[in-house]
C-alpha cells in the first residue's frame, strides 16, 4: 500500500527482527556520506549482498570538523529499498541543518523508523508497518514536511493486508515532530476521496473487512477536515445496510460486533475526534 511512500526517513526497531548469523553471509564494508554546511554525516555498514542484510553500522556527525556524534546500530535489512540512506537537510529553515538516518529493519510487516540529529540532539519516531513519509515542501515555506499515513489503523478493523491508513503529515521543529494534517487539507481531502471509492468498491467484495478498514480511515480524515459527523452518518448508514458484517470467523477473524462504537472510541483515542 501506497509503495511511493517507502522511500523516505526510518531507522531499525531493535529486536524487531533476528539479527542474521554470520554463517553463510559476506559482509562487506559500505559507506554513505552527506554533508551541508559546516555539519557532515558518514553512516558505515557491513552488507551482504545476496541476503542485503547488513550489520555493524555506525553514524558520526561532524560539526566544523568537530565529532559530535558517534552511534552504533547493530542490523538491518536493505531490501528492495534505497536503504539505509542518510542525509543532511534543513528540516526547519532555522538554525544549523539536521542529520536524517534512513533505514528499515525486515522481518514479516516490519519496520520503518526515523532518527533526527540537531546537532548532538537526537529524536526518533517509529512510522511503523507500511513505510515512512515522504519529505518534501509542498508549501514552499522553505520547511521540509513529513508527509505520510498513520500507521495506527493496521489490521484495526481486518486482516494486515485489508488496512486503509488516513493521511498524516507532521513537521520537525526544536527537536520535536508536530502533527501538522490539518494545516494540508488539499492533501487530506484527496485522500478521504480514494478512502471513499475505497470503500464503494469494497461493497462489491466479499470480505467486510475491506469496507470497515475503508470506512475508518474515510472517517478519520472526515475528521482532519472537520466533516467528522457528516463521515460518521456514512458509516452508520454502512452499518444499519449490514455492510460491515462478518461472516464465519475463520474467514473474517478480526470482525468487529460493535464496529461503529470501537471505530469512535479508537478515533478519539487518536485525537481525531476531539468533542
């Protein structure tokens, strides 16, 4: 799901996956370095290019030729993507430029993460299953935003692979990411239109679970706009039409009794649903 998104900011989880044994591996050294203005990054791993499993990686941050970060990451996996990655950008127009560490860790639905140095500072966010945002100004402030999904709405209502995720975009400032969705409704309106055709097609499915995924993130980005009730009474209606009813449980183990009651108290747990 959205395969475009996989490109962007993540670290490994440790323990989210078995570090690989070094039986039958060939690691080889590999360096990625980046640098803007006086603040330069090198990240040193070991891979090995048939498994792309790598270990032993290692992060140094310079500043004015100064080492003011040193940092071991044991393993991760490379994969399909262009990972690890890093790089050196100005995340908040203001004050020195910011290291970004791009990595994702393997293993079955696992796991994409973020860490974020200004200077000796460190922040991390986990993006979770699906993949990491995509970094880029789309307001031309000069800021550069994360721009991705919320991961929460994994396998909520389904199974993993019948998950739909509401739009996310947060930004990095003083050390610190801000839930910022609201401030890009061209963005989350776009998002809530293919939630909702989602959802239509959904009706033609015989499996539920793919109108419950689709009706929660259509809802939770009604939400984001402040069309959360109007979303809500399409939901209800989904419901009352038995849309959202499971059938055996081994062909729709994750169906919901009370599906409309568990989607808004999990809608105000997340902050969707403020009232």
């Amino acid at each position: 799901m959205r395969a475009a998104l996989l490109v962007s900011i993540v670290l490994v989880i440790a323990g989210a996956t078995a570090a690989p044994a070094h039986a039958g591996f060939h690691f080889r050294e590999r360096v990625r370095n980046a640098q803007l203005g006086s603040v330069r990054a090198e990240f040193s791993y070991k891979l090995d290019s048939r498994s792309r499993f790598w270990q032993s990686g290692r992060l140094r941050i310079w500043d004015h030729g100064r080492l003011i970060v040193k940092r071991a990451d044991k393993y991760g996996y490379a994969g399909a993507y262009t990972l690890p990655s890093l790089a050196v950008v100005q995340l908040d127009a203001a004050g020195p430029p910011e290291v970004v560490l791009n990595l994702y860790s393997g293993g079955a639905h696992c796991c994409f993460a973020v860490e974020i140095y200004t200077g000796k500072h460190r922040l991390r966010r986990d993006w979770g299953h699906f993949g990491a945002p995509v970094l880029r100004d789309v307001d031309g402030d000069g800021k550069l935003e994360f721009h991705g999904f919320d991961s929460n709405f994994a396998a909520a209502f389904g199974s993993f692979g019948s998950s739909r995720l509401p739009a996310k975009v947060w930004s990095y400032s003083a050390g610190t990411l801000t839930d910022v969705t609201s401030s890009y409704p061209a963005e989350v309106q776009a998002d809530m239109a293919q939630q909702y055709a989602a959802y239509q097609e959904a009706l033609t499915s015989p499996y539920s679970e793919n109108v419950r995924a689709a009706l929660a993130a259509y809802a939770a980005d009604a939400y984001t706009l402040g069309q959360g009730e109007a979303a809500m009474a399409i939901v209800q209606a989904a419901v009352d039409a038995g849309g959202t009813a499971g059938g055996k449980s081994e062909d729709d183990p994750a169906y919901e009794h009370d599906y409309i009651s568990t989607l808004r108290d999990m809608l105000r747990k997340l902050g969707y649903d403020k009232g």
